[in-house]
C-alpha cells in the first residue's frame, strides 16, 4: 500500500473533526492504523507546555504501558475517552506538528524495517520511562526534552523510520542516564549532609 504521510493524516483528521467538540473515542477510531503513534505525538507535543504537561503524562504513561504488553491500539478509561473536548483546541494543537512534518517529511521515510511487535514493546518501555521524567521533573522546563523526545519517537514509529527511530531512541537513553546522575547525585548529597 502507498505510504500516507502523516501530515495528511492529521490534516485529513482536523478536517474531518466535529464541529464544536471531539473525544479520545472519536481520535482512536479515526485513526485505526497509527492510533498509537499519532496520539503519542499529539501528547508529547502536549507535554511539551511548560504548565500542565501532568495530564499528557499520564495519558502517555497509559499509552505506553499498552504498547509494552503488545495492545493492537489505545483504551483510555470510559470517562477519558469519552470526555467532550473543544474542537478548536485540537485544531489549533495540530497545525503546529503539521507544519514541522511537512518540512520533516523531506528528510523521513520509511527504512531499516525493524520487527513491528518488538519496536512497539521498546518503545513502549522508553515512553514510559522518559514519562516518568515528564511527571516527576522538579523544575519547570525539564519536561520539555523528554516530551520532545517522545514526539520524535512517535513520528519515527508512525514513518516506519528505523534511522530516525534509533536516534531518538539514543536520545532518550542519554536523558535518562542524566536524569539517573541528577537523581543520584541528590541521593549521595543527601546521605553526605546527613553525616555532617
């Protein structure tokens, strides 16, 4: 089958949207073969605001915890799924990820086929952990390089990208390495004051 980039997608999704509100349900089921990676890149993009990344994160967390156990695609709890949203806000929130995916387009393309089953288990696995970071990040800002990681990570899973997909997958582990020095460094100082 023909590769639709996922600019189109979500463009073909904004367009097709009601009129004054929407629902996860709806998301999910207009979206039946990238469910998961389009909806992990409209939350890591989410996450991405300064304030109030909780909510994305823990959609993410739910998210990622599927795709480690190997679900076909996203269940979010009845009163999440089905909770009405405005319209204009996911109108607004994807005109930004389309405009970059146009550009990035160019440049991403299906290559290095990796396993399908095993990548979402992976990926899941980092999203989850690089979720962690976005809920627990102490200072405002320090959930931006994860949540912007996790939206690299969904375009590379929706494109079929390996390349891009082992880069960002290389990103996160390196988050993550510095958040555990960060979270072990605070542990060690701790123990050090403890014994002044």
């Amino acid at each position: 089958s023909m590769h639709v980039p996922t600019s189109l997608v979500l463009q073909g999704l904004l367009d097709d949207a009601p009129a004054d509100h929407f629902t996860l349900d709806w998301l999910i089921s207009s979206l039946p073969e990238r469910s998961f990676g389009i909806i992990m890149l409209l939350l890591g993009v989410l996450a991405m605001v300064p304030v109030g990344s909780i909510v994305p994160g823990l959609l993410l967390a739910i998210l990622a915890a599927q795709m480690t156990v190997g679900r076909q695609g996203p269940v979010f709890p009845r009163r999440v799924a089905g909770h009405p949203l405005p319209t204009r806000h996911l109108v607004r929130m994807g005109q930004q990820p389309i405009m970059v995916l146009k550009h990035l387009e160019r440049v991403i393309r299906p290559r290095w086929p990796t396993p399908f089953g095993a990548t979402q288990r992976v990926i899941g696995v980092i999203v989850f952990l690089l979720t962690c970071l976005i809920l627990l990040a102490p200072v405002p800002l320090t959930n931006v390089p994860p949540a912007a990681d996790i939206a690299l990570i969904s375009l590379a899973y929706i494109e079929k990208d390996g390349v891009l997909l082992a880069v960002a997958l290389l990103l996160a582990l390196i988050l993550l390495a510095i958040a555990s020095a960060a979270v072990w460094g605070a542990v060690v100082s701790a123990i050090w004051i403890g014994q002044l």
